[in-house]
C-alpha cells in the first residue's frame, strides 16, 4: 500500500504570518515549506525554510516542483519572481493582485473602479509635481511611497503648504523610480479593517468589523467585532466582495477603512493575512489563517462566525512579561520568536469574553498588572458605551 502524500503549501516571506499560516496548516494535513532570504527566519522554527534570494531561479525551480500551491506571507515579492512561479505552478493570490497592492496610486484607481471611495490623491515624481498636487488636493495632506512603505515607513505629513520642502527633502529622494503620491488627510473618526476571504470556487465570506487603534502608523490594538453604526459591516462586506472579484482573488487579504461622517473611505488592502485580524486565532470558528490555507489549497472554506468578543494586543520591540496575561481566563500569548528590537511586530496576545462586561472586567485587570491602561483605553471606551 503506498502511503498518503500530504498537499505542500509553498509560503514566499518566511515572518510571523508564515509562521502562523504553517501552524494552521498542520491540522489540515497540509506541510508547509518558506523560502525567505534569512536563515534566521521565525518560521523556520516550525516549518522547513529554503533560504535564498529572490532572483534565484534554479532555487525557486526546485521550490515549485516541491509545492501543491504558493502563497506570500508579505506583498513586496518582486514581480519577476511571482511570474517565475506562475509558470509552474498555482500562485495564490494572483501575481495582479501582488501588483495592485504594491503600488499605491494603482490601488486607489482600483479602489474607485470598485466603487470604494477614497481621499483625494494625485501621483508625484518630481518638485514641481508636488507643488501641482498640493494646489489640487490642498493641506494637510501626506506625501508616501507609492511602493515598500508599511506601518507608517516612508510618509511624511503636510500640516501646511509651507511643509512643502521639507516633505519632498524627507522624501523626495525615494521619488525615483517608483515615485510618490499625495493623499489628502482624513480627518476620521475611526479605523475599521474587514478581513475577508474568497475560496478558489469563488465562494466569499467575510469575518465581522475590526476596529484598530494605531500609534506612529502601526497597528497597537484591536477590537472585534467593532461597534457597527449605519450598517458598516453589510456596506463594508459589499466592498470587499466586488475587489475580490475584481482581481479574482483567492485567499485572505485584508480592506483597511476610514469612518468619515458615518460612512467608509479605503483606505488600504493587504493581499494576505493581516495583522488586525490575528484575533481569530481564538475569537473566531475560523481563523484568517486556516481559512487561508483553506483557499488556497482548494479546501471547502471555514465558518467566520466569532465566538464573543476579542481584543488582540500588539507587541512592539519587545515582548512584556507574559505571567499576567496567561493568569487570565481565555487570554492567549503568541511570541513569534524573533529577535528584540526597536518597533519590530515581536508577539501579540487575545482576550476573549462572551459578553461586553466580563471582557471590560478582564481587559482592567490584565492592563493593570502588564502596565498597559493606556493600551485599552480606547476599547474599554467602546465597550462601557455598549
């Protein structure tokens, strides 16, 4: 009798979420095999790492015939490596979804042909661009790369005109050859995300509304499911299901929103796992990253529905003192296994409670004894006012 061969999930990116996804995959009776460019990538820690640069083809030849599917653990895998794969074997996302989310001004113009509102923007690649730009959108306003920023790298806000040369001195040198792009500021009031997946049937769900709460531009806090006023979730979901088939999409990806004025602006997608919805690791019946694997290997996808409420702490730098979160009841601990240092995603942890008061009553107890009152403040807020 031969012995039954395990589908093989290629992951490109070897960080925490490929570390997570392999965790996923596990019980699936899926392997996992990472290619990243670090031999001291986290998720070698659970699944096999094929270290190597992107632009090596005989490497990544040998990777594609080890693998059922591949899948990106970040978005800013060079094109030329996403179409290399392609050619070989199935590529989950698509490598047009990569692209549109690797550039700034391309996601926008998709967003509005979804009919996603957004702020006004307006591509920049020279001074003189940018002086055209901020006569046309105004200030504040803020000046990104349209390629390779994250979590608040490569912007600078305009709080006026007169800002005008030290954003393009702070910036402008990045400006060649990807160029930049001038978005208007949102004043919001809140950040909301809907983590959404879509099978490789074409079968779509979403998982409830997020709302996050960022310091310096990267993600410090998250609640889920947020506070739906107006009806924001069907309307968010609606939005999310026309990208996805837009781009024909297959797997997780993530649609950042601004709340303006009770209604939603895009304001970002992540065509992957993402950080605001590593809540459903124990919130939800089914996780962003099983549901991931699931799609891309073409498994019947898993039930987004939560189990109560969830409220996921981002660790930054490093990691706090564990012992008082894994005193509390279903409060949960994930170290990632990386390295100390300066604003560097190091873990996260989720508390969950059936109900707004005992997760008040939990989230007060264990904020005060990680030192971390400040960090709730804005939970706790939403969940007094019910």
């Amino acid at each position: 009798m031969s012995a039954h061969r395990q589908p093989v999930l290629g992951i490109l990116g070897g960080g925490q979420l490929a570390r997570m996804l392999a965790l996923a995959a596990a019980p699936l009776g899926v392997r996992t095999v990472v290619v990243d460019g670090s031999p001291d990538a986290c998720a070698g820690q659970v699944a096999p790492l094929r270290v190597m640069p992107w632009n090596d083809y005989a490497g990544l030849e040998a990777f594609a015939h080890e693998v059922d599917a591949v899948t990106f653990d970040f978005e800013n895998v060079p094109a030329e490596t996403a179409a290399h794969l392609v050619e070989r074997v199935a590529v989950r996302p698509n490598p047009h979804a990569l692209a549109v989310a690797q550039d700034r001004v391309i996601e926008k113009t998709t967003f509005r042909e979804c009919g996603i509102p957004t702020a006004d923007f307006a591509p920049v690649a020279t001074r003189e661009e940018l002086d055209r730009a901020l006569a046309q959108i105004g200030a504040p306003a803020i000046l990104k790369t349209r390629r390779f920023g994250y979590d608040g790298k490569g912007q600078f806000r305009l709080k006026s005109l007169a800002d005008a040369d030290a954003a393009w001195v702070a910036l402008g040198p990045q400006a060649s050859p990807n160029g930049l792009i001038l978005e208007a500021f949102v004043p919001f009031q809140r950040e909301l995300s809907v983590i959404a997946v879509r099978g490789a049937d074409g079968e779509f769900r979403t998982w409830p509304l997020t709302r996050n709460w960022h310091v310096d531009g990267v993600l410090n806090l998250s609640l889920a499911p947020a506070e739906d006023l107006g009806n924001l979730q069907a309307k968010a979901d609606a939005l999310a299901c026309v990208l996805a088939e837009k781009l024909d999409y297959v797997g997780v990806f993530a649609l950042e929103l601004f709340v303006k004025d009770g209604e939603l602006l895009g304001n970002e997608m992540a065509p992957r796992v993402h950080n605001s919805g590593h809540w459903s690791i124990e919130g939800a019946y089914t996780s962003q990253f099983e549901n991931h694997v699931r799609a891309v290997m073409g498994i019947p996808l898993g039930d987004t529905g939560v189990r109560g409420l969830s409220v996921m702490f981002n660790w930054l730098g490093e990691l706090p003192d564990p012992a008082p979160l894994l005193r509390a009841t279903d409060a949960h601990w994930h170290d990632y296994g990386k390295a100390a240092r300066p604003g560097r995603k190091v873990g996260h942890a989720t508390v969950c409670a059936p109900d707004a008061a005992t997760m008040i009553a939990r989230l007060e107890t264990v904020s005060r004894a990680l030192g971390r009152e400040a960090q709730v403040a804005g939970a706790l807020e939403v969940l007094h006012a019910g």
